[in-house]
C-alpha cells in the first residue's frame, strides 16, 4: 500500500521573499502565484520499518534526505501521530539545466502523499497550511492557475486560496535557462539578510499592494496590468537584496529584462520575472510564445534552452493497493 501524489510548481508573480516566523514558515507580506502544466513532482510514499528516501530512481542520503525526513517528522507531531518511518520515492518533472528550484512541487507532494497515507482527510486549506510547513512556496501549489498566498498572522491563518484555477485569462511562462551553477545565497538565507534592509517594510506594502492590484487587473481581464504588476514586483525583489549587498541576477538576467522592454516596444506584450536565481522567465499570451522564444534566441543564441508552460492544475493524489 501506498499513496501517490502528483504536484506542479508554481511562478511567483507577487515573490514571497521574507519570513515573520521562521520555523512556522510565515511571510511577511502576501504573495500571488501561477501553477505551471509543464513542471511538476510525483511522489510516493509508504510506511516502511526504515526511512529511504529516492530522488529520481536514485536513493539519496544527506541534506535532502534530512530535510525530507525531518519535515515527516514535524507532520506527525502537528497531528499528533504515532512516529512511523517512509519510503519516499520522488520523481522531478522540473528539468535540472533549467536551474528552477522544485520546493514548491516536492513538498506539496510530499504534504498530500503523506496526508492520504495516514488517513488524514485534510481539506485543501489544511493541506496547503501542512504544505507550507515544508516550504513556504508549496502551500500556492495545492491549487492550480492563479493562487494567492494570505500572509495571516498565526500557522493557522497563513494558507493559500485559489483565485482561478482555471484562468479565462491567455498567461502562459517561458523559462530560458541562461546558467547554471549553484546559488551562492540560498533562499533561506537571503531572506534572513533581507529582512536588515532599510526598505524592507516598504517591500511588504509593496506585495501587499501588488496582490491586491494584480487581483483587480485578473477582473477586468488586463494581462498588460497584470504583467506589469509582476515584472515590477520581481525588480523590487532584486532591489532589496541588492540594497543588502549580495544579488542573484546577473548580466545575462538584466538582459533578459531589457528585452522584454524592447519587445513592448515592438507591440509585444511579455513582461520578464526572475526568483532566487539568475534564470529569467518570460510572461506572455500563448499566442505570443513562439515569437518570444523566437526573440530570446536571436538575443541569447539559437542554442539557448526553454521551457513554455500554461498554467497547471492543483495537487492530484491516490492511494495505490
Ligand atoms: C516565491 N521564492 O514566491 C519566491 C520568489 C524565491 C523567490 O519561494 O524557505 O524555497 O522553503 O519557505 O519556498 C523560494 O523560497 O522557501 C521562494 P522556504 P522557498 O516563489
């Protein structure tokens, strides 16, 4: 017997970048997500005598393992369960040379897996606040389409909600994978430091305000508004880390920003947006997607690397007998 959860990332349109409570993983601000069809985790989890865990057929030990292991064990304390021990087996549909992190996917999988498995019957909001717990992005991929984040002042309140899992809005996402290599600040970590920035509680109004105005452009069925909106929030992001002193975007990031200006000018609508790395993506209309792949690679190369999705579904899982 085991349960098997399939979960997509998602891409920040409003970034969720700064913790109130670290360990309960609680935002400072709100944040606003899409779900992505083309990138996702399936996971399967079992009670066992012993924990292993496996990462794309390949039983892994160390940090991953750890973190895996330890956040099955916080899941059993919130709900009181007896210890048990789990064979997780983990696949990732997240290509690794697209450098994007696979958090989000990875632990709300593991959240449903886990939740099917003990007989939970959690509602999406118990599940998306037990998701969270394991990273804070995880808890928006509980949903699918357009996702927003309540910040919420207390582990019971902070959840997310879904907006419109199945967007009537044309947004689609192109990854272009620009380099690798490891980040030198983990995310964790950038967001401790970024928190001493002296525009920090101006960062917080900031998302707060880009929720809210992001909701109003979705009504009004404005994708330039809401475009806007995220390639504005992603700069303030890269803003405030730089005004601490450290960046994750590079040159070839900033590249990536300035053509997507030039495409506006050109009459194209795609807006850019780039998270805790120096891979940039594209937000356009579908229709809109071949020509801006076309763009990136007369910018960056015909060799350059990318990955369009739409938007995705919420978490999906089965118990297998
Ligand atoms: C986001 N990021 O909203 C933002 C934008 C990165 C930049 O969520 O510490 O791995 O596990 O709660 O979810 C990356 O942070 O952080 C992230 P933890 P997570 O998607």
């Amino acid at each position: 017997m085991a349960s098997i959860a399939l979960s997509h990332t998602n891409l920040a349109l409003v970034k969720y970048w700064g913790k109130e409570d670290e360990g309960l993983r609680l935002p400072s601000a709100p944040s606003l997500s899409l779900t992505l069809e083309a990138f996702y985790t399936r996971t399967r989890l079992r009670i066992s005598k012993e924990n292993r865990f496996f990462l794309n057929g390949k039983e892994g030990g160390g940090k991953d393992a750890e973190r895996v292991f330890s956040y099955l064990s916080s899941l059993l304390a919130f709900f009181r369960l007896p210890p048990s021990k789990f064979v997780v087996e983990s696949e990732n549909f997240v290509p690794k040379s697209s450098g994007f992190a696979s958090s989000s996917s990875a632990f709300c999988a593991l959240a449903a897996a886990f939740a099917e498995e003990m007989g939970l019957s959690l509602t999406k909001r118990e599940l998306s606040i037990a998701a969270r717990m394991g990273s804070g992005s995880a808890c928006r991929s509980v949903f699918g389409g357009l996702v927003l984040w309540k910040e919420g002042k207390t582990g019971g309140e902070s959840f997310a909600v879904p907006i419109k899992e199945a967007p009537s809005m044309d947004i689609c996402a192109l990854y272009l994978s620009l380099e690798g290599g490891e980040k030198e600040v983990s995310s964790t970590e950038g967001m401790r430091i970024s928190r001493s920035s002296p525009f920090f509680q101006i960062w917080r109004e900031e998302c707060r305000k880009a929720c809210a105005e992001i909701q109003e452009a979705l009504k009004a069925g404005s994708f330039e508004r809401v475009g806007e909106m995220a390639e504005r929030n992603a700069c303030q992001m890269h803003a405030l880390t730089l005004s601490c002193g450290f960046s994750y975007i590079s040159e070839k990031s900033l590249r990536a920003l300035r053509l997507a200006q030039s495409m506006r000018k050109e009459g194209i609508p795609c807006y850019w947006t780039c998270d805790a790395g120096s891979n940039a993506a594209f937000l356009c209309r579908k229709k809109d997607m071949a020509l801006v792949e076309g763009k990136a690679k007369e910018a960056f190369g015909s060799g350059l690397v990318c990955f369009p999705s739409g938007p995705g579904p919420g978490v999906k899982v089965k118990r297998e007998v």
